[in-house]
C-alpha cells in the first residue's frame, strides 16, 4: 500500500514535472513557431530581394550584352570610318596630282595660245605691210593692165587673209591695250624729247660759250647763219611749226572715237620744264667744224650735246608736204567731206579702189590725187596722225 502511495507521490511528481517540462517546451515551442514565421518572413523577403535581384542582373547582363553590341558596332563604326578617312585622304591627294597636272596643262595650253596669237599678229604686220606694198607698186604700174589685173587678185587674197585674221585678232581683245600702251609711250617719249631739247638748249648755251673763243668760230657760223636762212625761208613756206605742235593742248586727253572702244585710259603727262629763256634756233643741223685747218690750240667744251634735228628735216615731213601739194592740185568739184570709215573701207575693200575712190591714170583725175589727199586729211583729223607727226618730228 505504501509502495502504491509512494508510487502514486512518484507518478504524480513526475506528472508535474513533466506537465511544466511541457509547459516550457510549449513556450519554447511558441517561441521557435514565432521565430520559425519570422524567418519564414524574412525568407520570402529575402526570395524577393533576390527575385529583384536576379531579374535586376538579368537586365543588367542585356544591357551588357546591348553595350557590347555597341561596342563592337562603334568600333566597326570606327575601323570603317578610319578607312573611310584613309581613302579621302588618298583620293584628296589624288585629286591634287590631277589638279595640278590639270593646271600645267592649261597654263601651257594658254602659253601655246599666247604664242599662237603673237604669231598670228605678226603675220597679220607682215600682210599689212605686204598690203601696203601691194598698193604702192599699183600706184607705180596703174598704166600696166596686166600688171593691175595681177595686184588685184593678189589684193583679193591679201584683204581676204587679212579679214580672217583680223577676225582672230578682234577675238583675243588686245588692240585697246595696245593703243593705250602705245599712247603711254608717245606721250612718255614726247615728255622725254622736250626735256632732251631744254638740256640740249642749256648745252648748245654753254658749247656756244666755250666756242667763242675759238679762232674758228666765226667762219663756222657765217656758214650756220648762211644754212639758218635757207632753213628759216623753208620754215616759212611749211604750215605748221615745232611751237604749235608743242603747245599745251597738245597735252590735254582727247576722246577717241572708236566703235569697239567703250572706254580709254587717259594718262596725265607731266608738265615740261620750258627753258629760262628761249634757244637761239633749235632747228639747226648737228654743229660741225666747219674752218679748213684745225686751229692747234682749239678749246674743247667740256660736253658736247648734239642738237636735234630739224622739224622739217623729217622724211615724214617731206611726205605730208608732198601729199598737201597733191590735195591742193585736186579737182575743185571733188568731195570735201573725208571719213575714216570711207578711208578704211576703201583701203581695205575688195574693189579697186584707195580711200574710196578708183585708181586711176591721170594725174588731174579724182584717184590717187583724191585718195592721197583725203590720207592727208585723215591724218591731220585723227589723233594717231598728230601723234605720229609729233613722234616723226621729235625723231
């Protein structure tokens, strides 16, 4: 009985004890449940985050993988670009060659040309000389049919070669620039001589005062004066003298009345220096020593400066006073009018025909009288003949 008692005691000791060993393992039970929900909480957190996250790299190895892409592309992009740039650079250089052969091609095609053009001018002078020729031996053989018939077709052939290369000539556009070049010149040279002439008057002042001593000074200008009176009576029979031919208008710019010509160029010549006074005769020949026998003590200047020629002693001059004495002796009831264009169309014509009358035999007849007459005309009416009556007496 004792020993069910104690046993029952023991039973009910160990249910106790085993109820609170159950009790507290029931907290910790709850306590690990809650703990086991939190982690499982944080575990589906964390399967999230790592969801996020694996899909985060995901996109992030695309990106990748689209940037490498990229890449490669850019870098095909350059490679080609960089050939691209290598064969500019290639064909650029090419492009210089050829350019420059280009350029030395045409800077020898416009000398070919230019040698051509010079040639065909020349030619041309060549004809216009030939031309002139041609008309100065029909004037001398005008009586000769034959002779007339053969210079006329030659005539014909000449005009013809000489409209054609005229026609190449007026292409080039080179005649302006010629006549204005040409003007510079004359009216250089002209401003030249004049100052040649004052220090030709300042030297003949001082050989006359340095040979006024010589014993053979008189002699030689009894034979000067005696030649300065035979030159003073020409010069008056002459119309035109060195003073009007030097006078100041001569410098003022004259227009010029071509019809090709739009504009010229007018150069302002400079103001000749006139002498302090006027010389004694510039129209005397060259001095020379005129006494038999040289004087043994002669005194020689220090400089000798030549004189210049006399205005008539010009071949130029002689001609025109030639043709005026024909332009006087011409038929009274002839045309007093004179044209250039009539001159040049008859010059130049395929007729027979010079400045625009027929060539004919008599002297007293409207033909070379009147055709020589109206050449005199037009020079004395057109500035290129004053020029080149000034320019012949200067020389």
């Amino acid at each position: 009985m004792n020993d069910d008692y104690d046993r029952v005691v023991m039973l009910q000791e160990q249910l106790e004890r085993l109820t609170k060993d159950m009790g507290e393992m029931r907290k910790d039970y709850n306590e690990l449940r809650t703990l086991q929900q939190i982690d499982h909480a944080t575990l589906e957190a964390r399967d999230k985050d790592l969801a996020a996250k694996d899909k985060e790299i995901a996109t992030l190895r695309d990106s990748c993988t689209k940037l490498k892409a990229e890449k490669d592309h850019v870098e095909a992009m350059r490679v080609h670009d960089e050939g691209l740039a290598d064969k500019a650079k290639a064909d650029l250089v090419t492009a210089a060659v050829a350019r420059e052969k280009e350029l030395r091609a045409t800077r020898q095609e416009r000398n070919e040309l230019q040698e051509r053009n010079d040639l065909k001018k020349q030619k041309l002078e060549e004809l216009e000389e030939e031309l002139n020729e041609l008309y100065g031996t029909i004037r001398d053989h005008e009586e000769n049919a034959d002779l007339v018939e053969h210079y006329e077709k030659r005539q014909e052939e000449m005009s013809t070669d000489m409209d054609k290369l005229r026609e190449l000539m007026e292409d080039s556009n080179r005649l302006l620039l010629v006549k204005d070049e040409r003007i510079t010149q004359l009216e250089k040279q002209l401003q030249r001589e004049r100052e040649r002439i004052h220090k030709a008057a300042e030297a003949a002042e001082a050989a006359e005062a340095a040979r006024s001593s010589s014993p053979a000074y008189d002699d030689h200008y009894q034979q000067v004066d005696s030649l300065q009176d035979e030159l003073a009576e020409a010069e008056e029979a002459f119309e035109y003298s060195l003073d009007s031919l030097q006078s100041e208008d001569d410098y003022a710019p004259q227009p010029l009345e071509l019809s090709h010509i739009e504009s010229v160029l007018n150069y302002a010549p400079k103001a000749p220096q006139k002498p302090a006074r006027a010389p004694a005769n510039l129209a005397l020949a060259p001095i020379r020593e005129a006494a038999k026998a040289v004087p043994k003590q002669a005194i020689e200047p220090e400089y000798f400066v030549e004189a210049p020629p006399a205005f008539w002693e010009s071949w130029w001059v002689l001609f025109f006073l030639v043709l005026g004495f024909l332009w006087t002796f011409r038929q009274p009831d002839g045309p007093s009018s004179v044209t250039v264009g009539a001159y040049y169309n008859g010059a130049f014509g395929n007729d027979r025909s010079l400045a625009g009358f027929p060539i004919s035999s008599g002297i007293g007849d409207t033909g070379v009288t009147e055709a020589l007459g109206r050449l005199v005309a037009i020079t004395v009416t057109s500035w290129e003949g004053w020029l080149g009556i000034v320019g012949a007496s200067l020389y």
